[in-house]
C-alpha cells in the first residue's frame, strides 16, 4: 500500500508554428501522481484549458490536492469513489469529471506498478476470445483505427488529402480507417466515403464522422441510404449530442451502427445514448468520460446492451496508452481510435507514438509492463514544455 504525496502538472503541446487543423497538439496539461515509496503516475487531460488544471491540480490547497494528497492507494476504485462523493454539491460534469479521469488514469498506472502487473490484468484480464472481435485475427491484440482529417473542408481538395493519407497508413499495415467529411455538404459525405472504400476494396473497415453537422433527421436519413451500399462500420455524431432522440429516430431508419461519445463524462451519459438514443457504439475517451474506473462500468453496461465500446482518441499515445488497456479487457472493442501520427505536421505528436506501444502489421500487442506502460522521459517534456 502506498500513500499519495504530491500532484505535479505540466503543459506540452507543438507550440504556436504548428497548425491544430493539421494534426498539430494544441496545449495539453498533463498530470503526474506521485507517492511514498516513489512510484509515479502519469495522464493527460484532454480538452480542459491547462489554465484551469494548473489550477485545480497541486498542492494540498487546490481542488483535487486537498482530496487526493495523503491518500492509501489500496483499490484505485476506492480513491475514485472518495473524490466522486466529495463532488456532490459541484458539477459532477464537465471538467471536474475529466480532471478526475486523468488522476484515474495515473492512479491505475501506480497500481499496476505496485502489484508488477499491466492493469488491463487487473481490470478483469482478458474478457474475450480471439474470435469475438477480429475473425481473421487469432491472436490477443487491439486493433487501431486510423482517423483522417484534412487541412480544407469540401470538395476536391478534401478527398484527394484523405484519400491520400489512407493509401499513406494503407501501406504501413493500417486496417481501418474514419475518414471525417466535417464541414462538409451531404454530396461530400458520400463521394468521400465512396472514394475511399473504392481505394481500400471490400476488407479494410471504414467509418465515417461528421462532427455534429446536421439537425433534420431527412438529411441525414438519405446521406445513410446511400452509404449503406459502401459497407461503413459506423456512423459517428450525425447530430449533436444534446437530446439522444435525433439519434433514436435515425436507428429505425438505418442499418449503421451509429457512434457517439468522445465529450461524454460519466457512465450516466453514455447509458442515456445507449437506452434512450439508441446509439449502439460507445466511444469513451478514457480521461473524458472519468476514468479506467468509469470506462470500465460503460464496458460493463455495454454489453448486456448488446453494444460495442471503441474508446476515442483524438490526442497523443499517452492517453492511447490508456485505451489500450480498456481494449485488452473488454469483449466488446474491436477498434480503438487512433490518430496516426505518420500522415501529420506534428513533431510532439511523432514523439509520442513513438515512445508508446507500436503498431505491428495493424495491430497492438497486450502490454506486458506493469501499469500503464508508457514511459515520458524529461528531455521530451522539457522540448515541448510551453508552462
């Protein structure tokens, strides 16, 4: 058993000369947790201003250091419960619930190091049979799904990146692929999708996202008629998430599986989607949503659902790292999000797949360190640092 002592934050990210709309990593706060015996954790928290987790994240006087500092480590999901309780009378939401997710995810990497074990063992083991997710697979890995942008939106200059950037990570061994049609007019949503199965042929898995881009459900009805035919493995976010009854509507009027998730926080959202919208692929961030402790319960809840959870990870490998991990336990994640640092301008976002877990032939072993595996060394934080 070990005792929390310290919370540290630091700022990363490719700096002011790299463009986010070209993959670039935008300011991220990440966090480390510290202990007695020496053992330190480590996340990222994605999405929340580093402003406000510089803030929150510290000493024994900021938001989560009054609640985590002098901690026993004895079940991450204890710890988890302690700091859910003491939130009550806040938000429970938005970023309180991510910050949360990213102390989650550094308190499960010190419980993985203090009992030498990878802690997709110690959320349950393996959960599935080598058959359940990948047929052609017969091995234990997790199975990445590549997400393609593009530096303009629409029309011929759109297709020609995408498309360009799949045939890319098609040669590397890549075998799946979201190609993302944001901003996009419904003509453009399926001359992109159309394109890219005609270059990927009939094995490669295809997905589509369009980022929350329609409100009427015709519009989108007719956009999924015609992408029936291309053999899309999901549709993700037609609508925004804000009412699940869009979503509910558009189930009865196509064959898809429709995704959802990567702003979700708490079980409590994704249940709503799931019983309610209908939505039948789950896409947890694991900071996002609360946590390994709370992607886990969305894990457990999916299944009698007769859902799948493709955890979300439009960010760096540290917080892949972490999906990795959710994939090995679950039985229910074929695919894991990915954004494939080989086809974009980012020289932070390089580094970091490459200090993660690489991807062979298009799949991810099983990590075998104990933890979560992932390991920043100084001198690249000290590169990138912008705090």
């Amino acid at each position: 058993m070990v005792i929390i002592t310290r919370l540290e934050t630091f700022v990363i990210g490719d700096g002011p000369g790299i463009d986010p709309d070209k993959g670039g990593v935008e300011p991220i706060a990440c966090v480390r947790v510290h202990t007695d015996e020496g053992i330190v954790g480590l996340s990222e928290v994605f999405r929340v201003p580093p402003g406000v987790v510089q803030s929150t994240v510290g000493d024994g006087n900021t938001h989560f250091g009054h609640l985590l500092i002098g901690q026993k480590l004895t079940h991450p999901e204890r710890v988890w419960q302690h700091v859910w309780d003491s939130l009550i009378h806040t938000n429970r939401r938005g970023w309180e619930i991510i910050i949360l997710g990213a102390l989650d995810v550094a308190i499960w990497d010190i419980y993985g190091q203090m009992l030498n074990q990878p802690v997709w063992q110690l959320l349950g083991g393996v959960q599935r049979g080598p058959f359940q997710t990948h047929r052609e697979s017969r091995t234990y890995s997790v199975v990445p799904y590549c997400t393609i942008v593009s530096d303009t939106w629409g029309g011929d200059a759109m297709f020609s990146q995408q498309i360009s950037r799949v045939e890319q990570l098609l040669e590397r061994g890549y075998r799946a692929f979201k190609v993302e049609p944001m901003m996009s007019t419904p003509g453009d949503v399926v001359e992109l999708a159309r394109r890219t199965r005609q270059l990927l042929g009939p094995v490669p898995t295809l997905m589509v996202d369009v980022g929350y881009l329609f409100n009427d459900l015709p519009t989108v009805a007719r956009i999924c008629r015609e992408l029936e035919e291309l053999d899309i493995f999901f549709f993700e976010t037609p609508f925004p998430v804000d009412t699940p009854g869009p979503y509910a509507r558009l189930s009865e009027l196509t064959s898809i599986p429709l995704a959802m998730g990567e702003h979700g926080v708490t079980r409590w959202e994704f249940l709503e989607m799931m019983d309610q919208g209908r939505v039948s692929v789950m896409q947890p961030y694991m900071t996002t949503c609360g946590g390994l402790t709370e992607a886990k319960r969305i894990v457990d809840l999916a299944v009698p659902r007769g859902a799948l959870v493709c955890p979300g990870n439009w960010s760096t490998q540290i917080l892949g790292a972490a999906s990795v991990h959710l994939a090995a336990y679950s039985p229910i994640t074929p695919y894991i999000e990915f954004a494939a640092a080989e086809v974009f301008d980012s020289p932070l976002r390089r580094e970091l797949q490459e200090l993660g877990f690489p991807a062979m032939n298009g799949e991810i072993a099983f990590p075998e360190a104990a933890g979560i595996g992932y390991h920043l060394p100084d001198d690249v934080i000290n590169k990138y640092r912008l705090d």
